[in-house]
C-alpha cells in the first residue's frame, strides 16, 4: 500500500502507536472490550489526514460500526462521524478520493477477485476494486462464479464452528479454481487468510494477493 | 419445546457429512436463489417496494395492540371467534378445547410454521385425534417423523428416492420412482382425510386488520380444502402477521411470492373473514383465530431488535444464506433455520435454549440484501451476542465462555499497550518455530482454540521485521514523482 501510494503521489505517515480498531471483540459480542480498542483508535486518528485502510472489514467497523457501538454515548457521536467521514478503504480512496484508476502497475497473468463481504455489502464497493484491477497493464482479469458469496472467514465463526467454515470455503476454492486463474485478488486480509489457507494446505498453486500488492507489482 | 436441539457443532457436523443432503441444498438453495432473481428483476421499483413495505410493518409493528384489537373487533362482527394465547401451551389448550367442544375425531392441517412451534400434533395425538398435515411437504416430514427443515420448503432435505422408500413402507404401497405418482397417491390418501376430517386447522401468512380477514397463500389447493370442508376451522397466527388496510395486502403478497418462490403470485391465495354466512352453501360453522404471543412481546419490547417481526417468512435469507446452503435447516435445531432462525429463536426460547445460534453466522450480510422487509440480520446478531455475553458474565457462569471472555480481556489489554503487542509479534515470529511443520513461509500447527483453524487451514508465518519496524526504515523516503 505504501508503495502504490507513493508511486501515486500521496504523502503518507504511520502511526505507530496503533494496534486494533476492536472488531474481533465487537463481533463476537464483548463490546465494553471493543469500546476501550474503539476509543483508543479514535482518539489517536483524530487529526485532518485521510485514514486509508488496506481492508474492508476494519474500515466498516470504523465507518459503521462505531456508531452501532457506541449508540447509547452520544457524546462520542461527534468523533465518530469526523473520523469515519475521512477514513477510506484503500480501493474507494483511490477511485473517489483521487479520482484514478491507473496506478501504473504491471502484472502478465490471469487474475480473478473475490468480493469480500463488508466491503461489498457494508461499504458497497464493488466496482472500484475491478476498475483498478483493468487498469493493471498486461493483466487478464476474470470473474469467478458468485464472486460476492462469502468465503467462509467470518472471524471467530471460523474458530467456533470450523467445519460449516471450511465447508463454505470449498465452495469459494471450487469457483476459483474453475476461472483458471494463476492468482485470487481480494481486499480483506481475513478472507486472503482463510483462502489462501487451504490453497496452501491443500498445495494447489494459485496465489492469494492483496489488491495493494497487486497494485505495486510491476513484474513482467 | 421438547424438540430443541442446540449444538450447533454436533446438529451440523451430520448435515456437512451426509452428501445426500449437501446435494439436495446446493440444488434447492440455487433454484430458488435464481427464481428470486429473475421475480425480482421483473419489478422496475423493487427496492422502493422494500421500503414501503418495511414502513408499513414498521409502523403496524409499533402499534401492534391497537391494530390486534382492531383485528379481533372485525372477525368477531364477521362472526368469528378470537383467541388470545400468551405462550405454547395456552394456544394448545384453546384449540383442544374448541376441538373436544366440537366433538371433533380427526384434523387436517395446512401448512403452519405456527403450529410447529406450538407442536400441535403431537398434543392432538394425545388426545386421541388424528391431525394430517395435507401439504405434500409437511406430509413427507410428518410420515418421516420430521421437522422441517426450511419455512417454505419443509422437506427439501430430502431426495426423490427418500421419498419412494418413506412412502412404500410408510403406505404399504408398491416402490414408486416417479414424482408424479408420489403426488397422485398423496392426493388420494389426502382426500379421504379432508372428507372425513371434523376440523381443519391453518396458519395465517396475514391478516387484515380494518377488515378481519386472514389471507392464506399456497400452491396446492389443501389450504383452500382444510379452511372450507371440515365444519370448524382454527387459524393460528403469531401476533406479528396483522398488516393494518386491505389495500396494503396487493404489496405484501407481491413481495412475498417474488422473494418466496420467485412467483408473481401464489397459485392460490385464500381470503377468509369468518364462518359461512346464511347465504352460502360452502364452508366451516366456526372459524376460529387464535392469536400466539410465545414470546413475540419481549422482541416487541426491544428497540434494538424489534424488527425481527418485520419478518413475513419468505425464506428469501435461508436460500442466500452460506450457512444455511451448508448445515440445513435441522442443524438449527427449531422450527425456524437459517439467518431468521438464528434471530428469532433465541429471542423466543430464550439463551439457555440457543446459545449458539446468535454466533453461527459468518456476518456476510447477504440476507440484509434479500429481505424483502429489510431486515437487518447482522445487526439484530450483533446485538443478540452482546446480550449472550453479558448474560453470561452475570451470572457468573463457568464455562467455555469463561475463557473466552478471558482471552479476549487479554488480547484487549495487548492491544491497549503499542510496546506490549509489538513485543508479542516478535515473540510470535521466535515461538512459531517451534510449532511449525510446514515449509517456512507457512504456520500448519497451532495451539488450541487456533487449532480449529489449522486443521484444515495454513496460517502465513508472522514476519521477522513487523511493519512498524520497516516503517522507520521507509519513512523518510521520497514521494514518487
């Protein structure tokens, strides 16, 4: 991510006393837990930079969440509404904040995406992903079979019931595997784990990449 | 609620083993999924009709009591009789009584997710009537000794041949093989018990308040037949199904055929307001509507998750849902599966029955999309969570959660602290290596609970110069220009 917005011209700065934005805990229902991690990210990036986030999930909690957390503290509505309206996903800041869709990367290959929930049905991204994905010089992009059904992550719920996650996985690793593609691109660093988890167990050979990382690729 | 099974672990593990089944969903879930599709496509202004809908339940919703006694006001002058039953086992004793009142030997019944929940059969039965469920999928189930396992489509889990083998030995018939005979003797079987039946027993999909109509939609004919041929007819409703004018009716069924099964309309669509009048020559001498609360008030009560009423039981999140398309509907252990399933019954049987259930979701969120009332399932299981934990941490019980709620009370104080968790991922990148047997760029052993995840899954290794250590290494670089 640093590189592809570097290459793109954004003056970027890491802070580095952030750790977790409090979904896990928000998720599995320990929300006086979350509040303390949500508190903390708030007060840390309440400043006038853009927040870009490499991952749908983090972002949706930041941008909508927050406000589920937090609905019986209105004063803390105020923060969240400055925070949440200039954090961005990485793709969306891309495409709607600068207004780009070549970032100048180069990748020969056939790649396909998958979509990963909260970034299409919570924050509604879907295009932005594939329009950056076309502008790649030399890519072949294909799109696999219910690309927008769930791969089966779902954080602890792939802990708490393993089998039913797996389950739902097979059928994710079968659609993309029938694209024929040679890598699985994706926004979400959980849905990433659990794909590329099995592929890797299971030594089939396609790659699982970030969409960052196939942005600063410029392998020929 | 005898029947409630609630491990979610052990209910599912059989469903994801039986390749039956796992075919029977894939295929079932897609048709519908598809002819959802093409029903909703057909509507210029779907989303709008969302919206109104889910205003309209809304508003009914938040004056419920009014619109009930508006309800009961209009079927008594249509000269019906109304019930008002607070839990299971009151609505059981009502309609026991107004059969024995009635003298009545044998029922038939049309499909009622209702009267699964109440397990009137089985109350029938011991009271030495017969009740015949005359929807040929409830007719499987109840042969079979089942439950359903999806609110439209209740023997989906079973396949063709299922069917042949259940009805030769059930029957004392010949193997049939085809569908069309299977019907054709069900239909045969059926009819004898619709002549002969003294009461007939229904659900209600709505009701109409100004006017004291119930409406029952169906694609069979037997809900026509059990509320017009025996003498007495019982409707039995959750008190959530009252939509307020007639003219809100032409939307409801609209959005409920599209998203059930994907029609534009169901095959048949019954408006009953009462008993026969003097001037008809058909149908019951008594209908009766027994109103089930069981629990349906405490949702009512809360402002978080009262839009689990909304609910007017489509199925349209069972068939989207990527649970649900894995563990069937019997993994959920009652009446209702899948995503409603996972909200609704909790919130009725209470936690100690469903503890699971709030948690066996991925939060895909793709039954949010497909609710024709808009119901926001993800939120309403966030929220149920919540409420599974707090219970839980007050009454001090000792058990998995126990640990849970420790470890992540520790993995909260690791993130509160940037020097605790960086020293923690150095710890991670040292300790991995004792544990993994994999090839180096991958973690194929973990300790428990992560175990879960390595059983079938790698974990990428953790890096040896976390990001935040490179970072002091990149920052001062030059934007490209």
């Amino acid at each position: 991510m640093v590189e592809v917005l570097r290459r793109i011209g954004v003056d970027l700065d890491f802070l580095g006393d952030q750790t977790c934005c409090g979904q896990p805990a928000f998720n599995s229902g320990y929300h006086s837990d979350a509040k303390i991690l949500a508190k903390r990210f708030l007060s840390l990036f309440d400043r006038d930079d853009y927040i870009v986030c490499p991952s749908g999930s983090c972002t949706s909690m930041v941008k909508i969440f927050y406000k589920e957390l937090f609905k019986n503290n209105p004063e803390m509505h105020e923060i969240i509404e400055r925070v949440s309206l200039r954090t961005h996903e990485f793709s969306d800041f891309i495409v709607n904040v600068l207004k780009m869709k070549d970032v100048g990367a180069y990748y020969a290959g056939k790649v396909t995406y998958h979509d990963s929930c909260h970034l299409l049905r919570e924050l509604k991204i879907k295009d932005e992903p594939r329009k950056l994905i076309n502008s790649v010089k030399g890519i072949d992009f294909i799109e696999m079979n219910n690309s927008d059904s769930c791969c089966g992550f779902g954080g602890t719920f792939s802990i708490k019931f393993p089998d039913v996650s797996v389950s739902i996985l097979d059928e994710k690793l079968e659609n993309i595997i029938n694209t024929g593609a040679e890598a699985v691109v994706s926004a979400d660093m959980g849905c990433l784990m659990q794909i590329g988890g099995a592929l890797k167990r299971r030594k089939i050979p396609i790659e699982t990449m970030h969409l960052a990382e196939l942005l600063a690729s410029d392998r020929g | 609620m005898g029947l409630y099974r609630h491990d979610f672990n052990k209910e599912s593990d059989k469903a994801l083993k039986d390749e039956n089944l796992q075919k029977a969903l894939r295929f079932t879930t897609d048709r519908f999924r598809e002819r959802r599709k093409t029903a909703i496509a057909e509507v210029d202004n779907w989303e709008d009709l969302r919206s109104i809908a889910r205003e309209i339940k809304k508003e009914t919703i938040s004056r419920l009591d009014t619109y009930l006694e508006l309800l009961e006001e209009n079927i008594v002058k249509n000269g019906g009789i109304v019930h008002w039953a607070k839990d299971a086992d009151e609505a059981t004793k009502i309609i026991l009584e107004i059969a024995l009142n009635g003298k009545v030997k044998s029922v038939v019944k049309s499909k009622s997710m209702a009267t699964e929940e109440i397990e009137l059969n089985h109350a029938l039965n011991n009271a030495g009537i017969e009740a015949i469920e005359t929807d040929l999928g409830e007719y499987i189930i109840q042969l079979a000794g089942e439950t359903p396992s999806h609110i439209i489509a209740p023997a989906i889990h079973k396949t063709k041949e299922d069917i042949s083998k259940l009805f030769s030995e059930k029957l004392k018939i010949p193997y049939y093989t085809e569908p069309e005979d299977l019907t054709r003797i069900a239909r045969d079987k059926l009819r004898q018990k619709f002549l002969m039946a003294d009461m007939g027993v229904s659900g209600a999909n709505f009701a109409v308040a100004e006017t004291g109509t119930i409406v029952i939609v169906e694609n069979e004919g037997n809900a026509r037949l059990t509320t017009t041929l025996p003498r007495i007819h019982v409707a039995l409703m959750g008190l959530e199904k009252v939509i307020p004018r007639f003219e809100d009716l032409a939307l409801f069924l609209s959005i409920l055929a599209r998203s059930a099964t994907g029609q534009k309309m169901s095959s048949y669509v019954s408006l009953i307001s009462g008993p026969k009048r003097k001037s008809e020559k058909d149908g019951p001498e008594e209908f009766h509507l027994v109103l089930l609360d069981n629990g349906r008030s405490n949702i009512l009560a809360s402002d978080e998750t009262r839009e689990s009423l909304y609910c007017i039981r489509c199925g349209a999140c069972l068939n989207i849902c990527p649970v649900y398309r894995k563990v069937g509907g019997h993994s959920y252990g009652w009446v209702y599966s899948g995503p409603i399933g996972a909200i609704i019954s909790p919130q009725l049987l209470g936690f100690d029955k469903a503890p699971d259930l709030p948690f066996a979701s991925s939060l895909c969120g793709a039954c949010k999309d497909v609710c024709p009332l808009k119901i926001d399932i993800p939120k309403v299981l966030l929220e149920l969570r919540n409420r599974v934990i707090e219970e839980n941490r007050k009454m001090n019980r000792v058990g998995v959660r126990t640990f849970e709620s420790l470890g992540i009370k520790l993995w909260r104080l690791s993130m509160q602290s940037p020097r605790v968790y960086m020293a923690l991922i150095t710890l991670a990148y040292y300790v991995q290596k004792l544990w993994n047997r994999g090839n180096g760029h991958n973690i194929t052993l973990l300790p428990p609970p992560f175990s879960q995840w390595a059983k079938n899954r790698d974990l990428p290794v953790f890096a040896k110069k976390p990001f935040r250590k490179r970072w002091d290494e990149i920052k001062d670089e030059q934007v490209w220009e």
